[in-house]
C-alpha cells in the first residue's frame, strides 16, 4: 500500500508545476520566461473551422506571429487548417492528442497521446513541433519523460486572459493579461472552444488589438516561442517521416 501511494505522489508531483508564482520564480524555462523586452502569445486548443481563420485575420492586420499549441484530434479533423496556420508564418507546437489531463492518465497511454500528436501535426503541417504544453497545465511525471523522450520542450506560460469563460470579454482579457504581464511573459489564449465555454473563442480575437496597446506601452514586442529566448529540445523525426 505504501510503495502504491509513493508512485502516485511521484505521479502527480511535476503537477506542482501548475501553480503560477511557483513555476515562474523557481522553473522559468518552463513558465515560458523569455527575452525581457519580448512576449510570446500563443493560443491552445485548435485548430477549428469556426474560430483560427479569425485569429489568423486579426494576427495578419496586426502583423504579429504566434505559436499555436494544436490538438491531434482537432488537426486530423481539418488538416488543412492545420497548414494554413504554417502558412501564415506561425509556429506550430503540441497541446496533445485529446484534450485530457495527464494526471487522469497511465504514463504509457500519455505517451502514445504525444507522440500520436507529434505525427499528426507534422503529417500535416510539414514542420516537426518542438514546444509542448499539457492539457490544462498538469504535468505528470509520465508526461515529463513522454515529453523528453519526443525531443519536446514543455512550456506553460506566465499571464493569461481566462478566455474561455462565458463571462469573457476583450476587456476582462486584457485586464487578466495585464495582471500578470512582464518582461520575457508568455501569454495563453485559445483559439478553439472544445474545451471552452462556447463562442468564448471572440473575447481572445476581440482583445488582440487591445493588447497591441497594452504590449506597445510596456515596450514589449510580440512573436512566436521560437524567437522568445527559451531554449528549444532538438525534436525526433516523426513517424511519418522515418517512413519516407
């Protein structure tokens, strides 16, 4: 009884990782602290038909990039959607296959989740994903070897704008941005409900050019992971690729 207890504490201790003011002041790299004159926005949980497209409109006017933590599950249903994301000059990483926390989990079926993932999106974007971020946060320690045995970097993030609230708005966004927004910050949204209240998906679009200002003022300019000053794993060749 005691050794089954031990391997679930060891299980669900990296979940400690999920408190904010922890992770950010003692595990930056995995809060997402990057160049202190930068932020890194990116949005989790697509792609959908109903809602990227807009994302992808409002990014383009404002000229920014961003990093888009994409669901297996989701890209296998609109692949193309997946690539118009490349396309468009954003940088495309792993949320999982489904939407599950890990800590619900087996390691092993959380392995098969991220690599399925990893496949997926590479299959259908062209580019090999490096970055990783779990289902609403939670690590487990299944996750963290999954993650590192894929050449996947994990990383949360420091400020977000509670975007998938019904009760969402632009201006509780930016106001829950602002809350926690500081040099190097990574920034979470989402641009897809599966996991959100529906329709939430327009308070994230609505806020962005809000927090061109917000972002202007505090001197911060804005772009993928790739160029935030984290340091990336080297990723494996996905499957589909080691079938070529």
């Amino acid at each position: 009884m005691v050794a089954v207890a031990g391997l679930g504490v060891v299980h669900v201790l990296p979940a400690l990782s999920g408190v904010r003011p922890l992770r950010q002041r003692l595990l930056p790299d995995l809060a997402g602290v990057g160049r202190p004159d930068h932020v890194a926005l990116t949005f989790d949980d697509g792609p959908a038909r109903a809602s990227t497209p807009a994302v992808l409109r409002a990014l383009d006017e404002l000229g920014w990039r961003a990093t888009f933590f994409m669901l297996g599950e989701m890209v296998r249903a609109d692949p193309g959607l997946a690539a118009d994301v490349v396309d468009a000059g954003h940088e495309v990483a792993v949320h999982g296959d489904r939407h599950r926390s890990q800590l619900l989990r087996r390691p092993r079926a959380v392995a098969e989740d991220l690599g399925l993932a990893v496949d997926t999106i590479a299959e259908a974007t062209g580019r090999v994903p490096v970055w990783f971020r779990p289902a609403y946060g939670t690590l487990s320690a299944g996750g963290v070897r999954a993650a590192s045995d894929l050449g996947l970097r994990t990383v949360l993030w420091t400020a977000w704008g509670r975007d998938w609230r019904a009760e969402a708005t632009p201006e509780t966004v930016v106001r829950d941005v602002r809350r926690h927004l500081g040099p190097g910050a990574t920034v979470l949204l989402h641009d897809s409900d599966c996991a959100s209240a529906p329709g939430a998906w327009r308070s994230a679009v609505g806020a962005l050019p809000l927090l061109a200002g917000l972002f202007g003022a505090t001197g911060l300019t804005v772009g993928p992971l790739g160029e935030h000053g984290v340091p990336a794993k080297r990723g494996r060749s996905p499957a589909f690729a080691q079938r070529l």
